[in-house]
C-alpha cells in the first residue's frame, strides 16, 4: 500500500512540476509570443491565469498525500539514514518538510492573486509569489527523488 501511495504521491509531484513550471516561465514573459517563436517562447506562450487553481489543489494534494506517508519515513528511511551516518540527507529531508509547509502557506496569497479577474497592478506580486512556489516545488521534487532512490546512489 505504501509503494501505491508513493506512486500516486509521485505523479501527483510531476504534474505540480509540470503547471508550476509553465506558469513561471510565462510570467517571466516580457514580450507576446509570435507564431514564428522556439520552442522556448511557445513554452511560455501559456495563459498563466489558468493554472492557478489546478497549482493549488495540486499543491495541496501533494502534501497531504507526503503528510500520509512521512510517517512510514519516519520508521524506515529515516533510521536507516542515520545508520549509514548521513546526516546531510536527514537535514536536507527536513528543511523539504519545512519549505512545504511554507509553500502551504504561501497558497492562500497566491490563490489571491490570482483570482480572475487580473489586477495589472499586482503582476510583479503573481509573479514573486509564483517563483516561490516554483522554488519550493522544484527543491521538494530534487530532495524527494534523490531520498527516494538514495540505497541505489551509495555503494554497497
């Protein structure tokens, strides 16, 4: 049941990377996207407005979900960790823990933000608070992918 929860809690992981990666780089946009653009400027072509609320419940999702499993982290990697005297993957598992609960907390501004309809003047506050929310979704996703397979990095 654990390995099916941390599946779920995985993909749940990449479509969070995947809308929060589109929205920053579409609000980092200074010019409109033209029909001869790359790659680059088509990928940042996306209305950013509408992963607002897909970003939040997938946000949420995704912590709730690692909330469930932190137990079971607690009784099995976590000691296992310290046997192998990393204590670097501990620190680094606990500030994971403490950069979602920021980003828990960040949602309600975020969400705020980005209500329709846009107010012009608060396009530099959507795109900090988007950024943030980047950072810690990046950072969470790294951490949780390197613990996750950290017996497969080590040598025997």
């Amino acid at each position: 049941m654990i390995t099916v929860l941390l599946l779920i809690h995985a993909l749940l992981a990449v479509a969070l990377l995947g809308a929060i990666t589109h929205q920053a780089f579409a609000v980092a946009r200074r010019i409109p996207a033209s029909a001869t653009s790359s790659f680059v400027d088509r990928f940042r072509g996306v209305g950013a407005a509408h992963y607002a609320n897909a970003i939040v419940a997938l946000f949420v999702l995704t912590t709730v979900l690692g909330a469930l499993l932190y137990p079971q982290y607690r009784i099995d990697v976590r000691p296992t960790l310290e046997d192998l005297q990393l204590r670097s993957a501990n620190g680094v598992f606990e500030i994971k823990e403490h950069l979602a609960a920021i980003g828990l907390g960040l949602l309600p501004a975020y969400w705020y933000y980005w209500r329709q309809p846009l107010d012009a003047q608060s396009a530099a506050t959507r795109r900090y608070l988007v950024w943030l929310l980047a950072f810690v979704v990046w950072f969470n996703f790294l951490v949780g992918h390197v613990l996750n397979n950290i017996k497969g990095l080590l040598p025997a």
